[in-house]
C-alpha cells in the first residue's frame, strides 16, 4: 500500500512481518513484528501517524508510524462457523 504522501510503500508478508520501504531509494525504512500468520490486510490513517494491520491468525494491531519499536494494541477474533 503506497502512503497517502507517496514517500513509503507499506507491505505485509508472508511471515507476518510488516515493511515499510522509502519510495525514493527503495530501502527498507522500517519493519514492524507482531503477527503470526501472513499479513492480509493494511491501512494508514491520513496523516501517516497510525497504521491497522490484519492477519490470517485472526489478530489485529494498531501501530504508531512514528517510532519502530512495537506499540500495537491488538485483539484477538475468532469466527463461529456451524
């Protein structure tokens, strides 16, 4: 996901890590560890200062761009299926 500024790119992988890389060099600016699973989904808030990011361990985290160090809140879900 590119950033509303277009400076960072953002993107989950596979292994639940969580990049973000500066669009005009192309290095890896920040990286982001919380989840288990593969990351599946991302949004950045307008002001580029939050980030909610979605996994297939069925786990959420809000993230402050700010800083590198983890400051996810999170919560857990589970899917009832009959």
């Amino acid at each position: 996901m590119l950033s509303i500024s277009e400076k960072e790119l953002y993107a989950g992988l596979d292994t639940g890590k969580i990049i973000v890389i500066d669009t005009s060099n192309g290095a890896i600016k920040s990286e982001y560890e919380f989840h288990k699973g593969r990351v599946t989904g991302l949004a950045i808030s307008d002001d580029e200062t939050k980030m909610i990011s979605v996994s297939f361990d069925s786990s959420f985290a809000v993230w402050s761009t700010g800083t590198i160090r983890n400051t996810t809140q999170s919560l857990s879900f589970h899917t009832n299926r009959n």
